[in-house]
C-alpha cells in the first residue's frame, strides 16, 4: 500500500495545504486508488500527480469542515471536464450524499446532472464495518467540535489508521490497535485544547495501538512555524515507533 501525504495542514495554513492523503494499492486483482480528505486546497495537488480523470476509486470525508471536503465540487467538476466515465464512490458519515451535493449545486449550480460517471454514496457509521474498493473500513467516533470518524483500511495484509480531526477516544485507539500506520491529527505539540489532539497524547496512543509509524498531520501552523524543531526531536527522541511531521508530497509504503 503506498500512501501520498499531498496535504498536511489544518484549515487556514498558508504554508502547508490541507491534510489530504492518497492511497494506491493492489487490491483484489485490480490497482486501487483512495483519497482520504478533499478540502478546498486538495484538489490541484492531486492533479499535479494524475492525468486520467478515471484514476481515482474513492473519496473519503471524515467530516463536514470545509477544509475537509469543499474541494470534491471542484474535483467532481474536473472529472466531468476530462470525460470521467467509471463510477466514483464518496464514503462519509450519515448526510454525506446531502452535503456533497448541496455543496456541488452551491460552487457549480445544475453541472451534475450533465456528468456522465455515477456517484456512489457509502454511509459509514462507528461500529459498522464496510467492504468497499477491494479493502475492509471500519471507524469510530473521534472528539472533534464537528462529529468525526476515525478510519481504519485494510488489505488483509497491511492497515491504517487515520483520525480525521480531533482527540483520541477509547473507541478510536481501539480502531488503531494493530495497524502499522497510524496517521494522527496533531494541532499542538502539548498544549491541550478542546477537540483536538496533541503531538504527546498521539505518541502515547501509537504506543498503545502497536503502531510501526506515526504520522502527525494538520498542525495547528502557528505551532508548526514555531515548534516544528520541538516536534522533530521529540520525534527523534521516541524510541520503537519512527514518527513523522510528513511534508507535502511525502510517502510511505506499507
Ligand atoms: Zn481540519
Ligand atoms: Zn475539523
């Protein structure tokens, strides 16, 4: 599994776009591509990787923050611009179908009655495990100020695990056990504030989970302006998990 950080940051960074990362795969006899996140500065970095508007399987949208989901209109409009025709399956929370929509009628009114690819709407819900583009998903309620899932994907042979935003809940870290990649909303180093997690408590929850690698994403960016070398030998410092402040267009493989 290779996993594409394209996006790192929290809403309003203007150094680092949003947090959006991008998952390849083999999957079930087919190659396999997974976007996790779409918020409004996500869509050109994906385009400055693919060509083919039909590349792309699934959307995933942790929750409804703009800095998480306002780009789909503009990816949907480009797929439907550069002749997309396979179907695109857009996974979220209840009232996922209603949001993309309206917010699609909103940024670009009466274009998706003229795309020519199906959308496929999958709800996801804590406790409810889905099988959807050739890997298992399972989530779990996250402590964010907007309701958001955390996310588990799997293979059969490798798994992540991904918060969205906000801090860590005994059903999330129960998620998390067992995968080697755990992907963590990290807005401050350790100042904690309501809703969010920090660098230390994700160190601790990676430690719990097993996890191999701990990537810190969506730093709050006047913290990562001014902390970032805080965070790294913190980083340095933790001994059997390799932490990572990923930077845009960083990857992994699983
Ligand atoms: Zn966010
Ligand atoms: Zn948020």
């Amino acid at each position: 599994m290779k996993v594409v950080f394209l996006g790192v940051g929290e809403a309003c960074d203007e150094r680092y776009p949003n947090v959006s990362i991008w998952l390849r795969n083999h999957a079930e006899g087919a190659d396999r591509s997974i976007l996790l996140e779409c918020g409004f500065t996500v869509p050109p970095l994906y385009w400055r990787h693919v060509t083919d508007p039909n590349e792309l399987d699934a959307v995933w949208i942790s929750h409804f923050h703009g800095d998480h989901c306002f780009g789909v209109p503009a990816m949907l409009l480009r797929f439907w611009e550069m002749g997309r025709t396979r179907p695109l399956t857009v996974i979220g929370r209840e009232g996922i179908e209603s949001v993309i929509v309206s917010g699609m009628e909103l940024a670009f009114p009466k274009f998706m009655s003229r795309f020519e690819y199906p959308l496929e709407f999958v709800e996801a819900a804590a406790g409810r495990d889905l099988h959807v583009v050739g890997h298992d998903w399972s989530f779990a309620e996250n402590g964010h100020g907007q309701p958001d899932l955390a996310v588990k994907i799997t293979d059969g042979n490798s798994s992540l695990f991904y918060s969205g935003d906000g801090a860590a809940t005994p059903e999330s870290l129960n998620l998390a056990r067992g995968c080697g990649l755990v992907i963590h909303e990290s807005y401050m180093l350790e100042e904690v504030t309501a809703g969010h997690a920090t660098v230390r408590q994700n160190i601790e929850f990676a430690g719990k989970a097993g996890a191999g690698i701990l990537a810190l994403v969506h730093v709050k960016r006047d913290e990562r302006r001014k902390r970032s070398e805080e965070i790294l030998q913190l980083a340095a410092s933790v001994r059997d998990i390799r932490v990572s402040l990923p930077e845009p267009g960083d990857m992994v493989e699983l």
